[in-house]
C-alpha cells in the first residue's frame, strides 16, 4: 500500500528535552528515534524534495475548541466557530492564532485550535534551525481518538496526553484530576496513536500552518500563460512590422506621385524629360541660358548689396555670373572678420554660399564667395 513519505517530528514540551521523530517511507514509519539528527540517523545528506514533514504540538500549548452550528452552511459555521473560540480564549485577538479544522458538513462538529501567534513563530523558528518547514503543525491530542464519553489517555512526544469529549490537556497539568474526577479513562495504545499519526501526515485533522503562518510554496511555472505571453507578443511585433511596411509603401507611393507630378510639370517646358532627377538637372541648365528664375543675376546681385550696407570696410573686388547662374565675387578687407557679417546675412537671406579666403597684397583679406539662390 502507497501512501506518504517523510518525517513526523515531535516538539518537546521542554526545551532541552529531545524531540522524538518517525521517518514514514511509502505510509509505514521505516526508522523512529529520538534528537535532532533525524537525517543521519536515516543515512539522508538532506531532507527529500518530495518529503512530508508533520510537526506534533505540545497539548499544553494549544486549546483546542468544539462548536455545534448545524444551521449554518460549512463555510458559516467554521466562522463563527472561530468568533466563539476567541471570546473564549485569553488574551487579545492580535496576539492569537486561530485555526480551523476542514468540514464539509454542516452537522459536523467544527474543531478550532487556538495557539499563540508567539508561539507559532517560536516552533516555525525551531524548526528552521533544524533544517525543515513542516507542511502540517497538528496538537497533539488529535492523534488520539475522540470519545463520545470519558476520556481517552496515551503518550505522545514522551507526554501523557488526555482527551475528552470537548476538552484536551496534559495528565501532568494540576488541574487534570478535578476535570477528570471520576470518569472512565481508557489508554490508547502507542501502536493506534502510531497508526494515526501516519494518517495524519497524508491528511490532517486539523492543520495550524493556516492564514499568516501558512507555507509559502514556489509556484510552479505556468507554461500555458508563457504561451499566451508569447504568442500576444509575437502578435504585436507582426502587428508592428505590418504597420512599418504600410507606411513605407504608403510614403514611396506619395514620393511616386509627386514626382510624376514633377515630371509632368517639366514637360510642359521641357518635353525630353524622362524622369524627375534629370528634370531638375535640365531646368537648372534652361533657366541658367534664360538667365531668369532663382538664378537670375539680379537677384543674387541685390541681395550681395544688401548684405554689405552695414559693411563699410568691405569692397567688391571682382564679381561675374558662371553659367549655371551662380555669383561669383571677390570680397576685399582688412580683416577676415569684417567680411563674416556680409555672409552671414547672405544666408539669413536664403541664398546658398561658399566662401574661401587668401591673403591680398598691402595685407587685405580676399574672400571668394559664390551666391546662388534656393
């Protein structure tokens, strides 16, 4: 028969006492003994991956709680069970932990365990210091039968448990004989309390590690929503490729268009033009020979003069139009830097230049200049 695997460790009521442990291999505890070397002991480096691990709580540190609410659904019922155990306990609700047992009936009776918060956290950090984070964290007197009358007693982590009908508690506790008084006791022996405890490391009756102190498991990676990721981004860059390639056949259509209409607009004057680059060459070359248009003489001319009115030291010392239409001038100064200003207003006028500089006799600064309009 296959059931679980792992360890069930026994938190002694005492610190310096040692835990008692039980190593259970395919449901059926292989190994037992006692102290913190539960790993050597069973020939284990490390805790199995696949391992169970059930912490037993000391009865002295949880109260345990039974409430009847068959008029509620399951669900409403464990939570006003949960209310009833807090009004019931002693100390605030801040400082309390509160844990409920599954059930799925409403005539079931609801199970609550009450620890402190402190005291989870104490045997979490217990625990961590021995190398394991227990799956389940079960008090200790669920692993004795409950009796319908009387009380049931049997040892559990070296500690003589008893458990009655609505109550459970140490049979060292003070006040054990004025709960028990005259009423039935039957001992439980250690091979029923045995067979429980490997019952509840597959299935809990009742399970501490709930709401905060719950175990934090990795989530394992979803595979379906990493295809859907990539499948949503291999979709938008399609998506975004697809839109580059419309818009890049849009523009060339619109580039195709204008300059058909280029084309068309030079053949009205010249009726040889094959495209709109040799149109543009062949303009250029018509309007030089009409000496009309931007390359007119005049205008290159007017805006040279206007550009030096402010420029009193500088002169024209040679000036002709080549046959493309473009100025050409010989710009004389004293210094290079009287002459910047009339370029630069050439260009703030919207006329293309170039300007080249040498050293004239008498220390005059030559600079020639070409000026074409746009």
């Amino acid at each position: 028969m296959s059931g679980a695997d792992g360890f069930i460790i026994s938190i002694p009521e005492h610190e310096k006492a040692d835990p008692l442990w039980m190593r259970v291999v395919n449901g059926e505890m292989v190994q037992h003994g006692a102290g913190n070397d539960w790993l050597s002991a069973t020939g284990l480096s490390e805790m199995p991956a696949d391992a169970r691990v059930m912490l037993v709580a000391p009865v002295g540190r949880t109260t345990l709680h039974w409430a009847d609410f068959p008029d509620l659904p399951p669900r409403q019922g464990r939570a006003a069970a949960r209310l009833l155990a807090l009004d019931n306990s002693i100390g605030s609700p801040e400082t309390l932990h509160v844990a409920t047992a599954e059930s799925g009936d409403a005539e079931e009776r609801h199970n609550v365990a009450v620890v402190s918060r402190e005291q989870m956290a104490h045997w979490l950090l217990w625990a961590q210091h021995r190398g394991v984070d227990p799956d389940v964290i079960l008090p200790a007197a669920l692993l004795l039968p409950h009796p319908e009358e009387g009380f049931v007693r049997g040892i559990i982590g070296g500690e003589e448990v008893v458990r009655g009908p609505d109550s459970a508690f140490a049979a060292a506790d003070p006040l054990a004989p004025l709960i028990m008084e005259e009423a039935a006791v039957r001992d439980i022996t250690p091979e029923v309390i045995n067979r429980a405890a490997l019952a509840a490391l597959a299935a809990p009756a009742l399970n501490l590690r709930q709401g905060d102190f719950a175990k934090r498991g990795k989530r394992p990676l979803d595979w379906a929503l990493v295809r859907r990721l990539a499948a949503m981004i291999g979709f938008i860059a399609f998506c975004s490729l697809l839109i580059a390639v419309i818009m890049i056949m849009k523009y060339n259509l619109a580039a195709g268009a204008v300059d058909a209409e280029s084309q068309a607009l030079a053949k009205t004057v010249l009726p040889s033009v094959t495209d709109a680059t040799a149109a543009q060459t062949q303009l250029d070359a018509r309007l030089a020979e009409l000496g009309g248009g931007g390359l007119a003489f005049s205008g290159p001319a007017a805006g040279l003069y206007a550009a030096m009115r402010g420029a009193s030291n500088v002169s024209i010392a040679n000036m002709n139009q080549a046959a493309d239409g473009t100025l050409r001038v010989t710009l004389s100064a004293p210094r290079a830097e009287d002459i910047n200003p009339v370029l630069i207003a050439l260009q703030e006028s919207g006329f293309t230049i170039t300007a080249t500089s040498q050293q004239g006799q008498g220390g005059q600064v030559l600079a020639d200049v070409t000026v074409r309009a746009l």
